[in-house]
C-alpha cells in the first residue's frame, strides 16, 4: 500500500489492523481508555509482537485539540503537532496496527546499499554528539545563542538553569540508554529513567531539545525529572508537548497578570518555575478538566476565552504554538515559522543551520549571518523546497548534518525507482509540494495577513544574552519572499507559477 486513507466515524471504538495485504476493522472498546504505552503493547500482543502502531491516547480519545498520534511504544515517537490525535478519535479510531514481511522493490539494491554504507562513517562522526547527548545536547549552547524561549520569550539570559536540565546533566542523573529510528546509525532517541520522588515512575522516551525548552525555559522550571514527569504524561496521554509546554507558560504569565486566579486552576498558583503546577498543568489538559478544557484548544483559542491582553503573550502563528527557537536570535527562523503552511514550525525549513556553518552549493545554500536579511527569502524557500523533499523520501533532517546531499538523495532516489531525476527536477517536487499546500491554505482565507509573528517577538527586545536586541524584520524578509516564489504581494502563488510547476489546474 502507498497510503491509507480513513474516512467516516465508526459507530464505537475500533482499530485498523493491516497485514500483508489482509486489512480488518477490529473493536477496540478494550483497549480505548488507555495511554499509549499500554494500548501499544496490548495491540502488538493480540497481533503481532512486530507490529508497528500508530495509536492515540486519552487526550484524542476526549477530542483534545492538541493531541496527536504515537508510534513505537514507549519510544514515544509522534505525529504531535496540528491536532492529528483529535482527528483520529472524533473517528473512533484508537490505532492502525501494520506488520508487512515483504521487502519493497529496490530497482538496484546492491548499488543503493554500497553508497549508503560509504557515507555511514561520515554520518555517524559528524553525528556523535547527537548520539551521546540526543537533541538535548542543544540547550547549553541554544541559551548561550539567545536561542530559548524563557519565561514565555522575555528573557534572553538563563545559563543556571539550562545547564540543569541539559543534555550533558541528563546523561549523568536519569539516562539509561538510548534508541534508533528505524535504519539509523546515530540513535538519538533517549532511554530515561526516574525510579522515586515526586516525579515518578518514570520509564520510557525522555524529553526532547524542544520539551526542554518549552517545558523547561519556557516556565523556568529546572527540575530535570519533573519535565521528565511531564514529558511521559504527554506521551502516554497522547500530546503535543510543544503546544503544553507553550501553553504552560502562557498559563503562568496570566496567573502573574490576574487573569487567571487559583479558583480557575483547581487551587494550585501556577507561579514560575514550580515543577508541580507544570505537572499540574499537564494533568488538566490530557484529562480536558476545568482550565485543561481551555488550554487543551490551543493558545489561541485559549487567549480569546481568557480575554483581556491575553492575546499579548500567546505565541503562536497561525494558531500553532512557537517550538523553542527564537526567531530573534536567527532572522530565517523569523521568516519561516511566519510562512510554514501550518503555523509557527521549525521543520518546515530548518534553515536556522545554514545561518552557523551548514552549507548546500548544489542547490544554491551558503552559510550566512544569522542577523543579516539579505537573501534569507531565497534561503527559506530553497530550505522549504528541500525539506519538502525530506518528509516526503522519509529521510531524517538530521542526515544533512552529517553529509547527506540533494546530490545524494536524487542518486539514491533513482537506484530505489530507476528513474533519472536530477537535483533540480528533484527541488521542483519539493517546490511543487509546498505550493499546493500553500494554494490549500489560500482557498481557506490565508494570505499576508497571517504571515506573521506574535507581537512580542517582532517588537519586544531581551537586552541580554546572545541575542539580545535583534528583531527581524519581517515585512522586508517576506517581500522578497513573495517575490522569489513568484507569489503576489499578497502571498498567493501567481498563475503562471503553478503553471510552470504543473499545478495550476489544482
């Protein structure tokens, strides 16, 4: 199969299980009501012990706006952003459950295999502290880059409280091992484990570089194991930990500005770094209890139900929380989380690594001052056309970092398919996938007027840290943005552009 589509709501719980080509519709009012970890496990052992899952927890179960859908148990993997979770359960569908035994057509296995082994070495060199330290790694040198989101993005300095919950001091307290993506030489993934206190049982996936920093600098909270607690709870119950940690700080500052009181949070002061109203936080959300019901629909959502100047102090583009890079301290960040077809996202261009030392000459990307503006409108395009192309192979970003080219990814793709695809044939999909959905967004009302940024980052300066009084200037950023796309003033994709990428009649 090259997909699968659902359509429709099943009249009470049920799972998808695929194998082979045996498809079947289960019940699963058994197993709905459980967290992740244990439906994961109860579904592999009524089918297969190899299985993959992808599953929902509570938190979709109850149609919580900021809950996705997890793969690999207690690995935690997900599919967090956007509310895909609240999709799958508004269909009463708890998992799909896939085992294949057949090995996909590779046209030449031997040459592919070949060139993918003589680059493993540099992959995993370039890559070994990702391997050691996981993208926890960052936090230390994120602070020191003004790069962290503290105290919901006012702060610029932080360095006591980010070298407590980093990657090097989660590697000597509470790390036990760590996991690989399916293929992967490097293994990022980290095994954490909290055996007492108030913050356990812990004992599973531990928090990524953006759970820390949301979670972490974002409530200035540098408890380790209680974000540890937090990030486990949103794994188990199925949720964005982005969208929970924004909206946990954003909870905190209207606790400080009165617009939330303690009869509005069940008792407990949301204050500044309290590792227990965090964990409270989480609780109220996976649960949709009381204030959780609020802030389980987003910061938006959640800022129009508060009132007042509480629209101030959500962050978020187009509805979607910002992750934990500041656009202030990487002016393509800026520029890219306001264009991203789905709201404030780091992934849709990733282009903050060629503002340091990464560079790409095949597609036309050189390093670049992360202050400047000049060109970075044909930079975030180039880094959203490639990243385009990466979702869509299925190739790890972290892969460009320890080598891998578009050179390499077009050779790789034509020994997998056959086919004789260039560089630039193979940057034109990604162009042409990231026109289409952007003329998706157009045709429900999105232009210029959503491509921006919260008001505290394009006018709000931090005075200290490593980017301490940059703002980006976004309206000259964009311009030339439009301008490279072939996209009109007001940011819809010009006819004869969807023309020329085979389109226009979509």
């Amino acid at each position: 199969f090259d997909g699968i589509i659902v359509t429709g709501k099943a009249p009470s719980p049920v799972y998808l299980w695929i194998c082979d080509s045996h498809v079947e519709i289960r019940d699963a009012k058994h197993v709905w009501g459980m967290d992740t970890y244990v439906g994961s496990h109860a579904l592999r052992a009524e089918t297969d012990p190899n299985a993959a899952v992808s599953i929902i927890g509570p938190a979709g179960e109850r149609g919580v706006a900021i809950a996705g859908i997890f793969t690999d148990g207690t690995e935690g993997r997900a599919a967090a952003r956007c509310g895909l979770g609240a999709v799958q359960g508004s269909k009463n569908l708890k998992a799909i459950v896939v085992r294949g035994t057949s090995r996909p057509p590779v046209v030449s296995r031997d040459r592919l295999v070949s060139s993918v082994k003589s680059m493993l070495p540099s992959i995993v060199q370039k890559s070994e502290a990702l391997g050691m330290l996981g993208t926890s790694r960052l936090v230390i040198p994120c602070e020191q880059l003004g790069d962290l989101p503290i105290k919901n993005w006012l702060l610029g300095r932080w360095p006591d409280g980010a070298k407590k919950i980093s990657g090097q001091t989660m590697k000597e307290t509470i790390l036990t091992g760590r996991y690989h993506c399916a293929g992967c030489a490097v293994g990022c993934g980290r095994r954490v484990k909290v055996d007492e206190g108030p913050f356990s049982p812990v004992s599973g996936a531990g928090p990524e570089y953006e759970t820390l920093g949301v979670m972490g600098e974002g409530c200035l909270v540098d408890n380790l194991e209680a974000i540890a607690y937090a990030n486990e709870l949103c794994n188990r119950y199925g949720l964005d930990t982005i969208e929970v940690g924004g909206a946990a700080s954003f909870a905190m500052e209207a606790f400080e500005r009165g617009l939330l009181t303690q009869k509005d949070t069940d008792g407990v002061a949301l204050r500044w770094g309290d590792p227990n109203a965090l964990v409270h936080v989480v609780k109220l959300i996976g649960e949709a209890r009381g204030l959780g019901k609020v802030l389980g629909g987003g910061l938006r959502i959640a800022a129009q139900a508060l009132g007042g100047q509480a629209t101030e102090f959500a962050l978020h583009v187009k509805g979607l929380a910002l992750p934990a890079h500041d656009p202030r301290a990487y002016n393509s960040i800026a520029l890219g989380y306001a264009t991203s077809n789905r709201g404030a996202c780091h992934l849709q261009a990733f282009s903050h690594i060629f503002e340091r030392a990464a560079a790409l000459p095949d597609i036309g990307i050189s390093s670049q001052d992360r202050f400047s503006w000049s060109g970075k409108g044909e930079l975030v395009a180039k880094a959203q056309n490639l990243m385009a192309v990466l979702d869509s192979l299925c190739v790890c970003k972290f892969t460009l970092t320890g080598g891998v080219t578009p050179t390499l990814l077009s050779e790789w793709l034509n020994l997998v398919t056959g086919w004789d695809m260039d560089v630039a044939e193979l940057m034109k999909c990604g162009d042409r996938a990231f026109n289409l959905k952007r003329m998706f967004n157009v045709r429900c009302g999105v232009s210029r007027k959503d491509d921006t940024l919260p008001g505290r980052i394009l006018t709000h300066t931090r005075g200290e840290g490593g980017a301490a009084d940059n703002l980006p200037p976004l309206n000259i950023m964009l311009s030339d943005y439009y301008q490279y796309r072939g996209w009109t003033e007001f940011g819809v994709p010009a006819t004869t552009t969807l023309a020329e990428l085979g389109i226009a009649d979509r």
